[in-house]
C-alpha cells in the first residue's frame, strides 16, 4: 500500500500532467522586512486539494508569516500565491477569506451569544442563517445545540476555539489556515478539535494548512510535512519518517523536539 506522501506526490504528478491544478500554489514567495532582513526567501509550494500540509520549524523560521500570505493578511507579492490558478492578489480580498478561512492561536469571539458569532460572516453577505444551521455547524466544530444562546465571553479558551472554527466553518472555506489553533488548550480540548480537522478534512475533503509546533500533533494531522527554517522549505516529508530529515538545522530541530 502506498504511503500518504507517496499520495500526495501521485496527486501532484496529476496536477503537473495538466489532469488537476494545486488548489494552492505558493511560487518564489519573498519577504524582506523593513530593516532589509530576509523573512521568507523564495517560498514554492503546490498544495493539492484535500491535503492536510503541516508547518513546523523553529521560532522565527516564517511560518506566520507565510500563512497569513495564504489569505492575504500579510500582502504578498503579486504572482506569487494563487488559489484554484488565479492570483490571490487579483480576487476581492473578503471572498478570498471565505474560501481561504483562518484559525488562530486565541479563538476572538464577538460579544453576544455563540449563534451570533457562528452567524456573523454569512451575515456580511446579508444570508441569515437558521438555528438549525448554525446548530449543525456547531456540531461540526464538536459543540452541542446547548451553546446556541450561551454568551461568547462565559466560554472556556477550548470551547471558544471550537465556536470560532465553527464561525470560520459557516462562510464554507475550501481552505483552512490553522496557526497552532490548539497551543492555548488542554489535551482534551486539543483532542476534540483535532477530531474536527480530521472528519471536516475526511467529510468534505477540505485542504488545510496546519503550523504547529508539536510533532506528535502533526504527525497525527498532516499529509505531509514541510519544514520551514530561515524563511526556506528545507524538507517536505512523511510525517511518520521525520527522522530522515538531512538538513543540519531539520535534524537539530526534530531531536529537540520528538
Ligand atoms: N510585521 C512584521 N514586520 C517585521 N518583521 C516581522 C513582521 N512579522 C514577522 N516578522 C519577523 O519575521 C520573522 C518570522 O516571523 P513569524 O512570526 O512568521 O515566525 P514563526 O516561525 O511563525 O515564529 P513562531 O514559531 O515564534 O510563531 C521573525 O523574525 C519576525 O520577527
């Protein structure tokens, strides 16, 4: 039986034979900050649709930074990152985060209830979603129908990341960014939310992009592995051989960290 990355390279072998196209592609990616210090030096990635791509690297390697390019948080370079082939710099910037949903370290809910939160982006676009969908998107994020009308501010940190992943969930991401979305939570937290990555992923085949840095997280997530150091990919591996990472610095890393 083939290997998980052995899929994703069949998969984009498709995209290079003109049979798909990479549902996001990054290409020489750069990022020079103010002070004339390299941040992200040339970053090529394609991503094929309903991957689960993890990030991991050491502090300040650029992993924020490149996610938030995916979404245009941080404004990248135009040609430099498209989503089905198109250039996200081209499209209108709220479409682009509904398609491209983003889930932070610290869930920011709104003030008022949970339905008010989960109703809030559909509402931009005036859809007023019912009790029974903003239930069923709860239940997506792992929450019951008991926290429609509980206040946002009562929650705990665990249950106010799974309200804001079922807030992100209710503009239908056909991307989502995940940028260490469990650090701030216990392990039970951490294991329900996980539990929601890999059935949305696994239900709707929905591509994510997940920065953690915990291995033993990403190796029960990604598809594959990039590993980020500098500002350069320096491997893009199977997360179950991280070990046979051949970069100095990749090796030092995963030591300090298994
Ligand atoms: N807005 C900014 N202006 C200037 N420099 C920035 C900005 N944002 C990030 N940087 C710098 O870019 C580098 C990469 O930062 P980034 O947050 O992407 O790293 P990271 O790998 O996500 O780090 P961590 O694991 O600590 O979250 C750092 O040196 C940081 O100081």
């Amino acid at each position: 039986m083939s290997s998980l990355i052995d899929e994703w390279k069949e998969q984009l072998l498709e995209v290079e034979n003109g049979e798909g196209h990479p549902k996001m592609e990054v290409r020489d990616l750069r990022r020079v900050s103010d002070a004339g210090v390299p941040i992200l030096k040339g970053i090529s990635l394609e991503i094929p649709k309903g991957v689960i791509v993890g990030v991991i690297g050491p502090s300040g390697s650029g992993k924020s930074t490149l996610l938030r390019a995916l979404n245009r948080l941080w404004e990248p370079p135009s040609a430099s990152v498209f989503l089905d082939s198109r250039d996200i710099c081209q499209l209108d910037v709220l479409s682009l985060r509904r398609k491209v949903g983003m889930l932070f370290q610290l869930p920011a809910l709104f003030e008022g209830t949970v339905a008010d939160n989960v109703r809030y982006g559909p509402s931009l676009s005036g859809k007023k979603l019912s009790d029974v969908e903003v239930c069923k998107l709860l239940m997506l994020a792992d929450l019951d129908a008991s926290f429609l009308q509980k206040s946002a501010a009562e929650l705990s940190v665990g249950q106010a990341q799974r309200v804001a992943l079922a807030r992100t969930l209710a503009n239908s991401p056909e991307v989502l960014l995940l940028d260490e979305p469990t650090s701030a939570l216990d392990p039970i937290s951490t294991e329900n939310i996980e539990a929601a990555l890999l059935k949305l992923n696994k239900n709707s085949g929905m591509t994510m992009i997940m920065v953690s840095h915990s291995i033993k997280q990403i190796q029960r997530i990604a598809d594959v592995v990039c590993l980020l150091v500098d500002g350069e990919i320096v491997e893009i591996l199977n997360p179950n051989q991280l070990s046979q990472a051949n970069h100095p610095m990749a090796q030092r890393f995963l030591q300090l960290t298994t």
